[in-house]
C-alpha cells in the first residue's frame, strides 16, 4: 500500500511532467530532469522516486540501458477513435 501523494510530491510531479513534455520531447536522463525542474543534488532522490512512481502509473516510460544513466520519455498517447456524428431524430438516406 503506497501512502497518499503529499503536496509537494504532486508538485513535483507536475514539474517533472512539465519538464518532458517540452518542445523537443525526447527522451532524457535522469540528471537532466532535475537540471530542468530546478531539484538538482538536493532534491534528486525524490525526483527519482517521482519518475519511478509516473512510470508504475503509466504516465512516463523507463528506459533501461545496460549502463546508466536512466531514461525517460513520456508514453505516446494511443490514437482516438474515428467517431461519425449524426443529427438524432433524423434518418439516413440510403444511396
């Protein structure tokens, strides 16, 4: 059971979010993400937690090198589906 997000925690997330989803969208170390969100040594291993947990989620992807360091990537957003819109109350025609 994982206790309950704290304030911070969830602002953090956000940042880390934030920082992925930038312009160039490709995938970055670990060190990288803290450079971006300003939580560098200080706050490195709750950056690394954060990751870990958005991941478990399914919000980001992990991937692993045979050599560190750690990359992350956001996960693609599976594509919509095609939806046709009709008026209600009135028939198709057939052609």
């Amino acid at each position: 059971m994982s206790a309950r997000p704290t304030p911070f925690g969830i602002h953090v997330a956000d940042q880390v979010l934030a920082a992925l989803g930038g312009p160039d969208s490709v995938p970055l170390p670990t060190r990288a993400i803290e450079e971006r969100t300003g939580y560098g040594a200080r706050y490195g291993q709750l950056v690394y937690r954060i990751l870990n947990q958005l991941a478990a989620a399914g919000a980001v992807e992990k991937i692993n090198s045979r050599r560190k360091p750690v990359y992350w990537r956001l996960t693609p957003l599976p594509p919509l589906p095609v939806i046709t819109l009709t008026q209600p109350g009135r028939k198709r025609r057939r052609s």
